[in-house]
C-alpha cells in the first residue's frame, strides 16, 4: 500500500538529514513515523511513504527518498494560514501523479494545503483527515474573556502585521471556511475525543469517523516524575502565545498562589510574546551551569514586536509584582521540555478551548500532578479527582485552588499523577496505535475488515 502524508511541518527527522531548522511541534508526528519504520522493517505487508509538507520558499521544492521514504516539498505563505492560494493545487497534483498513492492522509486543517489537497483528488474516498485542532471552535472562543479594551487594542507590530486580537480571531474563522469546505467534501476522518467528533458530525453527518489516538514522542515514554526531584511549589505550562491558551488566567492564579507560597513559580515554555522574565535564582542556576542563554536575560519587549495579548500580559506581570515568580524559557527540544516537566511540581493547561493537547498527554506519560481546564476534548483524556484536578474554563480562583490541593496533599497528587501514566501508556501506546492506523489505512483501501467506530 503507497500512503502519502501530507504534514504542516518539515519531519524532524528528514530536517536532521539535510541540516534544516525545525520545528518540535507536533511531536506525535515523529512517534509514528518511527513506529512506521520499525513496523516496516518487521512485517512483510510493508508500507510505501510519501510525506509531503510547506516550506515559505526558502529553497527549491524539494524531492528526496531518505531511509525509503518518498519526501516532497511544496511553496506555502506559512505567515498567512488563512489566505487560500490556487497554486499550492498545482504544486500538491504533481506531488500526487509522481507517487500515486493509495490513501492520502492529511494532518489537520489548519493550513490551506488541507483544502488544496482535497480539490486536487479525483478520488475522495481515498482521504483521510486526521483531526487536530477545530478552527471553528477556536475562533469562537478565541478572546477567552479578555478585556474589552485588550480585545480592540492595536500595537505597532499589530498594525503593521494587520495581526491584531479582532484579526487573528477573523483569520481563524477563514481558516474555519477552509476547514469546513474540506471536512464537507470527503468521505474518511480519525479524531480521539467527544468534542472532536460532535464538531466533526455537526459539518458533514454522513463521514466516516476513526477513534484512534496519537503516540507521543519517544523521550516521554521511559522516565517517570518524582516528587523528590522537582522545584518546590513551581507550575510548568507548555505555552502560552495566544488568548486561548489562558496564560492571563494563570497569572491571575499565580497572583493568589504568592500570597500564600512565597517562591511560587510559573515556568512557561514555547514561544515568548511577553519577552524574557526570569528571577535571579534561574538565571544563576544557568550561570553555574554555563548554560545561560540570552533568553534567559530580563529585558523589556521591543515596542516595535510586541503584541497586544503580549502587552496586556507583561503589564499584567507588573501590576501584580511577579516578574521574579516567572521565567519565560522559549522554545525547547523534546529533551528539554520533559526536563521542565520533571523538575516542575505541577502541570497547568488552562486553556480555553483545545482538542487534545500533546502537552497534556506527555505529563500524563511522566505522571506528574496535574490540573486542566473543563475545555472541549479535555475531559476525553482524564477523569476529575482520578488522574487530574479539572477546573471550569476561565475561572483563576478555581485553579488557584486546585493547585494549593496539589501542593498541600502532595500524596493524593502522586496517586492521581500515578494513574495519568497508566491511562496514557495505554491511550499512547506505541504498537497498539500503529496497528489502529494500519486498519484505518486498510478500510480505506479496501483490504482489511471495517473499522470503523
């Protein structure tokens, strides 16, 4: 069977190859294209890759075969998801005539490549969308209770990207049309959660639906939290760069936290829009270590970079004297962020509306005490007072809460962190996922039985 994976980012695995910058997003990606090569390597039944995705232009497309997988590369805006461009058809059709797959499975919808893909392909019945995100639901939640006047504030940078709140949340909803046109006109889609699948049913009742969850990246499999070897009274949050993710509800949290625990401290990874806040303990800790980094040094963001939601967030950090209970720690490998998780005594997703975060399902995998928000296919993935504490969306006196349990019942915390692993070893497992994708992949190609749910 000839499969062909259309991706929003360049593999890490092929970037390696060809010395090329990449991304750490998306993380499960890299976990099933390595159970795929293993697979590959054990059955006789193999399966032929081809893995497709954007590049800004960067470089000539490009067209490769590395450890017997078929790359391709293709020219994507990646600064403007939103705006559809005919050409990416042009590009993607001779990327479909050269490897002639079998099944054509796109990762999300977020891009529009996704609806590209779908125009191009005589035969629809052979696409199989993978569900990421819901742009629709994003883009409706997407001011997650800011302010009025954060929600219409326009910074320099804003102005001059036309990237405002208002306008972000509009280029969600045009991403949504896209999402919606592509979700309309096929016939096959794999999701993992309630939310997912309702939203999915909602657009076009008659697709087909695929219960099948993600395997995470290799590095979270094997190590496991310990309450021992985590900085007292500290919260890891994976990211926080736009509204729905809830870092302004954190820091309203982490604002009630300090009163009560003077060396509180929130660690946020991923991309900084609030520029680099950190205390002098992390910097010295750095310093011995002699690997302090310019991102680790406090300066006050540029006026000509910084965002509206980064703005209200840095003066929110002001206002309320956190600047030494936070430290801004950017963008991290895989090895880093499960550093972070385990050196952290609570995991926070207070985000406002999300599928299934990856983040969440890596602190599963370590076991560490967590605490979520109440938000889309959240409750999917772990059961209140079982494997997490789980707050109603938005509400900081709640999480304040929660976490004050989690720091004052530290034994509680580990059996319920304890339980998140052996939920997510199950719900992640490697073999038992790949051998879900290949009777997707079956079905679709007409060779195994029906499996669908």
């Amino acid at each position: 069977m000839r499969v062909l994976w259309l991706c929003n980012i360049m593999l890490p695995a092929y970037a390696r190859h060809i010395n090329a910058a990449y991304s750490n997003r998306e993380g499960w990606l890299s976990g099933c294209y390595d159970r795929l090569k293993i697979e590959n390597e054990k059955s006789s039944n193999k399966i032929e890759l081809g893995v497709c995705f954007p590049d800004s232009g960067d470089f000539d497309c490009i067209k490769d075969v590395f450890e017997n997988v078929n790359f391709y590369s293709f020219h994507e805006d990646l600064n403007h998801p939103e705006v559809y461009d005919a050409n990416i058809e042009t590009e993607l059709k001779n990327i479909v005539d050269d490897f002639k797959p079998d099944v054509i499975h796109i990762f999300g919808t977020e891009f529009p490549h996704c609806l590209a893909m779908v125009r191009i392909c005589d035969d629809k019945n052979k696409i199989l969308i993978g569900m990421q995100g819901v742009c629709k639901e994003i883009a409706d939640e997407y001011m997650a209770h800011l302010p009025g006047r954060v929600q219409n504030k326009v910074t320099f940078r804003d102005f001059l990207k036309k990237d405002s709140v208002l306008d972000q949340q509009k280029k969600f909803l045009m991403r949504a049309e896209n999402e919606k046109k592509a979700l309309e006109a096929i016939k096959h889609v794999t999701g993992r959660t309630k939310f997912d699948y309702e939203a999915v049913k909602k657009i076009n009742p008659s697709i087909v639906y695929y219960s099948m969850n993600e395997t995470m990246r290799n590095d979270f499999y094997n190590d496991e939290w310990d309450s021992n070897k985590t900085r007292p009274h500290s919260i890891f949050v994976a990211q926080g760069d736009y509204p729905i993710k809830g870092l302004h509800f954190v820091l309203d949290a982490l604002k009630e936290l300090t009163k009560r625990y003077e060396d509180a401290h929130l660690y946020i990874a991923g991309n900084s829009i609030i520029g680099s806040i950190s205390c002098d303990e992390i910097t010295k800790r750095a310093n011995d270590a002699g690997t302090a980094k310019n991102s680790l040094k406090r300066f006050v963001p540029t006026f000509f970079k910084e965002t509206a939601y980064g703005r209200y967030l840095r003066c929110k950090i002001k206002k309320e004297h956190l600047e030494n209970h936070v430290t801004c720690l950017g963008r991290l490998s895989a090895n880093q962020m499960k550093e972070e998780y385990l050196g952290s005594s609570v995991f926070v997703c207070a985000s406002y509306v999300e599928n299934s975060p990856n983040s969440l399902g890596e602190a599963m995998l370590l076991g560490m005490p967590i605490v979520v928000s109440n938000a889309g296919g959240i409750p999917s993935m772990v059961d209140d007072k079982v494997e997490a504490l789980v707050t109603p969306k938005g509400d900081y006196v709640s999480l304040f809460k929660a976490v004050s349990n989690i720091w004052d019942n530290e034994q509680e915390a580990v059996m319920r962190g304890k339980a998140a692993r052996k939920r997510a070893l199950t719900v992640h497992d490697a073999e038992k996922n790949f051998k879900r994708l290949m009777e997707i992949y079956n079905d679709i190609f007409g060779e195994g039985q029906d499996a669908r749910s």
